[in-house]
C-alpha cells in the first residue's frame, strides 16, 4: 500500500526536526510507522534519505535523480559499437575530457 506523500512529507520533517533537536528516539520512529502502516526500517531509510537530498528538492518532493534520455548521438554509438555499452561510455567520457573532440581527422 503506498503512503500519501503529503502525509509521508510530514512526518519525515517532524522525525527530522526531532533528529536536529537531538531528541528523536527509536519510539518516535515506532508511532511513525505504526500510523503509516509502514516498517520501522522504512522511516529509518526514508530519514536517511532525506539527509541526502539537497534542501531545495527535500522541500519540493523531487525525487534526488533524474532519469537520463538517450540521445539520437548515444543511439547512434550504441549501434555503431555493436551494442557495447562500456565502450559507449568510454567514448563519451572520452569526449568529455577532451581526449577525443568527435571530429574527423580530415577537418
């Protein structure tokens, strides 16, 4: 069952404001999850979580990672290096440093 994010968002800046104020307790945590219908070791993960996403998202609800779109350039390597997704990577991080530039040797 998933919890209503808004009731999530919540309690996760309670139990946070506790844990900043210093007097967060394991019952804490215990109510938490019993109120949410979740496991105890939800709530630890969520407030782990949150501890790690920058403020601004923390506050927004984003999530912490976008998902990358591949674009018709990785397609294109993807195809021309039969498929070899390590060597996609390789040649990209490799333009990226400037190592290779994408241009032919002819211009």
């Amino acid at each position: 069952m998933a919890v209503d994010r808004e009731r999530r968002a919540a309690t996760v800046t309670r139990l946070i404001a506790l844990r900043t104020a210093g007097t967060l307790t394991t019952e804490h945590v215990r109510l938490a999850a019993r109120g949410l219908k979740v496991t105890e070791r939800t709530i630890w993960r969520w407030l782990d979580e949150q501890s790690r996403t920058p403020p601004q998202q923390a506050r927004t609800g984003q999530p912490g990672c976008r998902a990358y779109a591949l674009t018709p350039i990785d397609r294109e390597a993807f195809v021309y290096l039969r498929g070899n997704v390590a060597a996609v990577h390789r040649a990209r991080a490799a333009v990226a440093d400037g190592t290779i530039t994408g241009e032919s040797p002819g211009t």
